[in-house]
C-alpha cells in the first residue's frame, strides 16, 4: 500500500462574499429603535445596512 498525497481542493470564493466590517458609532437610543423596527420587519440590522449601502453605492457610482 503507498501513501498516496492527498488532494487539496481550492476553497470557493463567492462573488459577495462577506469578508470585512464596518464599524459605526450611533446613540443606544437609535441602535434599540433599528432593533427592534427589523424585528418588527422580520428582517436582520445587518440585512438592511448592506442593502442600504448597496442601494447608495448604485446611485451614487460615477456613469449613473
């Protein structure tokens, strides 16, 4: 029996994957009321600030 090398396969990267942050300070106040208003929505605060950059970036790209 030999010892055959084992195969490696190369990791997928989805197109938008998800690999950096952003770091935003707003007032607790504001932070419970986004809370729980995508609660309420059935949706994440994460969902809707990518979505609310997405959206800003469209508009906003130069051509546009």
């Amino acid at each position: 029996m030999t010892d055959s090398p084992k195969k490696v396969k190369p990791k997928k990267v989805k197109p938008n994957k998800k690999d950096s942050q952003l770091l935003i300070r707003i007032s607790s106040t504001e932070r419970e009321q986004f809370i729980e208003l995508c609660e309420e929505l059935d949706t994440s605060a994460a969902r809707e600030i990518r979505q609310f950059i997405r959206g800003f970036i469209k508009k906003h790209k130069p051509g546009n």
